[in-house]
C-alpha cells in the first residue's frame, strides 16, 4: 500500500509540475505611445505560450530607465532610443553588447518623426521650416525625458544643418524658436498627444510616423490629418532583455522568446498593422502602398553616431540644455 502511495504522488507530480513551471510572467518597460502596439503582441505571443502573463509599463525612455535602476524590476526592454539602453548597460542591467543579440542592431522595426495636423490642415503645415513660423505651435514632449521628443529634437536639428549649411548660430536660433512656440511639455509622447487632440492646444503634433497613423485611424480624417515631411530622421526602436533582472526571476529563455517574437512574420505583421515600417521583406511589401515615401537620414551620418550625440547633444550643460533652458 506504502509502496503504491509513493507511486500515486509521483505519477501525480508529473502532471502537476509541468503546468506550474509553465506559469512565468514578464515585465516589458516600453516607451509612451507602445502601448496598443504591445497589447496586440502580447496577446499574440502569449497564444503559442500557455501560462505565460506580460505585463506593461510605459513612460518615457530616460525615465524608464532611471525608474529600472531604481528598483523596477522589467525583464525586458522595448525602447525608442538606444542611448537608454546604453545607459542601462553602463549600470550592469543590460549586457554590453546588446546590440548583437538580435537581428538589426536590436531593432525589430522603425519609424520617424512626423506630423499631425487639425483637418484641413488651416495652417499650412507642410514641413521643417513652418515649425519656426511665429503663428505655428508645435506640440511634442519634454526631451529631457521622452526618446520620442529627442528624435524631434534631432530630426529638426538634421533639416536645420542642410538648409543652414551647418551655420550652428542659424541651427540654434531655429530650435530656440521651435522650443518658445510649443505651449506644454509634457513628460512623454502620449500626454502629448492628448494634449494635442483632446485638449485642443497646438497647430501641429509631432510625434513618430506610426502614432500619427494611429491617432489618424481613432479620431478619424475630420479631426486630424497625417502630413509626412520630405525628409525626417530613421527613429529605431531597440530592444533588450535586461539580464539582471531576467535572471532574478529566471526568466532569460522566455524573455529573449518574446522578443525574437517581434521578429517573426506575425510579429512583424503586428507592428505594421500599428504603422511601423519593418524589416521583413514580405510584410514591407504587403503594406507598402499604405506608407508615403520619405528620405530618412541616420544618426550615425548626420551627427556621428549616438555616442557623440550624447556627449555633444544630451550630456548635462550639453546643446539640448543650453538651447532648452528652464522651460
């Protein structure tokens, strides 16, 4: 009888067990306006992985990065700037070269800064320059704590070098006037946004191609208009595992799992379904007439790489500060 006790227990454990080990959950800490993106990957990978949760934190970049030093524990990272992975790398939470971890420089798929305008687009908004027009107000997020504020920042930063002729005094009285026509800086792009189409304030929102698609899409073509100037600056939306905090909750496998799922065709299908521009050659071709061409200029080419633009740009008492002041 003692004998065929044990045995029950045992045989009982093997059905208990699997189930269990399989009920893992991930922390994905992503930037402001991700998070319809994420909530249709989430429930698409968690289909083929039973057991499994995601939740979602969503802030600024800068700011979420500080917030995983300071003791939020996201086993990965879905950023829009990798100087904020850099930064998570310098602490000991990311490895150093996470770059290489995954296909594209860690950057499953791209966008770019664009426009939103009111219907009818009354101001005239067409590109770079009207933003500096004394009756325009652009709406964007604070860039000391939003990656997609700084890509603001720079995108208008590359168009002033080109028509300036890398006259800095020019480029610099150019973004000063940009910085004194927005009314509000809100910490991040979503706050932004609403502050741009619920609350009514501002000519222009600028924000990347794939939020002004979707804000398009939910507010409809009588409200607000999509305009996609000449050029803009490639934005990458870098990805990580944070390998501290993954192997604290033992969740390295999935973790990096989940994020080659972004890889995949469905996943790649998700994102341009969102309005990001992909790397998978059949899913860029099946949406390619739902997206204007554009010249996207790269950081490296324009500003030598992120690394200088952190230290030139970004860096404390660097351009972004002198030209932000106390606003």
């Amino acid at each position: 009888m003692k004998r065929l006790l044990i045995l029950g227990t045992a045989i009982a454990a093997l059905f208990v067990q699997p189930a269990f080990a399989q009920e893992q959950k991930l922390l994905n800490a992503s930037y402001d306006v991700a998070r319809e993106l994420f909530v249709a990957v989430n429930e698409a990978f968690v289909k083929g992985h039973p057991g499994v949760t995601i939740d979602q934190s969503h802030a600024g970049t800068s700011k979420q990065a500080r917030s995983i030093v300071e003791g939020l524990e996201a086993d990965v990272v879905t950023f829009n700037q990798s100087t904020d992975i850099d930064f998570l790398a310098k602490q000991g939470f990311v490895s150093t070269e996470w770059t290489k971890a995954f296909p594209n420089n860690a950057s499953p798929f791209y966008s770019f800064p664009a426009f939103l305008v009111r219907a009818g687009n009354p101001k005239n908004i067409k590109g770079w320059a009207d933003l500096a027009r004394d009756d325009v107000h652009a709406v964007f997020p604070n860039p000391k704590t939003s990656g997609n504020a700084r890509y603001t920042y720079l995108a208008a930063t590359a168009w002033a070098k080109e028509e300036y002729k890398d006259d800095q005094e020019k480029i610099e009285a150019y973004i000063t006037k940009i910085f004194d026509n927005v009314p509000v800086f809100d910490t991040g792009g979503r706050a932004a946004t609403t502050t741009f189409v619920e609350r009514g304030q501002g000519d222009v929102l600028i924000t990347f191609e794939a939020e002004t698609r979707g804000i398009e899409k939910q507010f409809g073509k009588d409200k607000v208009e999509s305009v996609i100037p000449s050029v803009s600056l490639l934005a990458e939306f870098p990805v990580a595992v944070v390998d501290k905090v993954a192997k604290k909750h033992g969740t390295e496998a999935l973790a990096k799992s989940y994020l080659d799922f972004l890889y995949t065709e469905e996943g790649q299908k998700i994102a341009a379904e969102f309005g990001h521009r992909v790397h998978n050659e059949k899913v860029a071709s099946d949406f390619k007439s739902e997206f204007p061409e554009v010249r996207l200029v790269k950081v490296d080419d324009v500003f030598g790489g992120w690394s200088k633009i952190q230290s030139e740009h970004f860096a404390s008492g660097g351009t972004l500060d002198k030209l932000y002041g106390s606003r």
